[in-house]
C-alpha cells in the first residue's frame, strides 16, 4: 500500500477534483501515521525490551545442566518479555489487538480500492 502511494498516480495533482485531493491527502497521513505507530511498537519492543534481556538466557542456558532448566530458562525470558512489552494486561492487549487490526483493514481496503 505505501509503495503504491509513492507511484506517480499519487504525486500526480488533479486540479479540478478538490475533495479527490483530500481525500488522498488524508489517506497518505493515515498511511504515514499508521507506518509510524508500527515502527514505534516494534523498536520499543525490540530495543527497549528484547535486546536488554536477550543475554540472560544465554547465560542461563550454558549453567543448564538439564532440560527442564533450560526450558525454564526460556520461560522466564519469554515473561519478562511479555511484561515489559506490557501484554499481560488485557486491556493493553485489546488495545493493541484493535489498533493493529484497524491498521490491517485499511491497508487491505485501500489496496482493494487501488486495483479497481
């Protein structure tokens, strides 16, 4: 959808059809903040919670001596990670499910109006 966006159809202005112009201004910054919402969610979730807490179960898994302790090593590597990225609340966790589901109909809806 965003690169069909950056095509010359896009860029191209039509003068005469002034709400056809807001309207695809609005769907570029809809685009643009929804791109935005999506990089922000995945470098928190990777920079500020996977990377710090990657090296634990490395540690873990070497001073494992069994399987059950490095099962348990990853299991305590994915609740970290499941808490500090703020999913075990429900209410966060429909919040997040509403926006990337709304993020996913608009995508499919715009590129299905683009191809007609």
């Amino acid at each position: 959808m965003w690169i069909e966006q950056k095509t010359s159809s896009w860029r191209r202005s039509v003068s005469n059809h002034l709400e056809f112009e807001q309207w695809r201004l609005r769907v570029a910054l809809l685009t643009a903040r929804m791109i935005a919402l999506v990089q922000q969610i995945l470098a928190f979730a990777t920079f500020e919670v996977f990377e710090p807490n990657w090296c634990a179960p490395g540690t873990k898994s070497a001073k494992a001596t069994t399987v059950d302790q490095l099962l348990r090593g990853h299991i305590d590597f994915l609740d970290i990670c499941l808490k500090e990225c703020m999913l075990t609340s429900a209410e966060l966790l429909r919040a997040y499910s509403r926006m990337t589901v709304t993020c996913s109909i608009f995508a499919l809806y715009t590129s299905f109006t683009q191809v007609r």
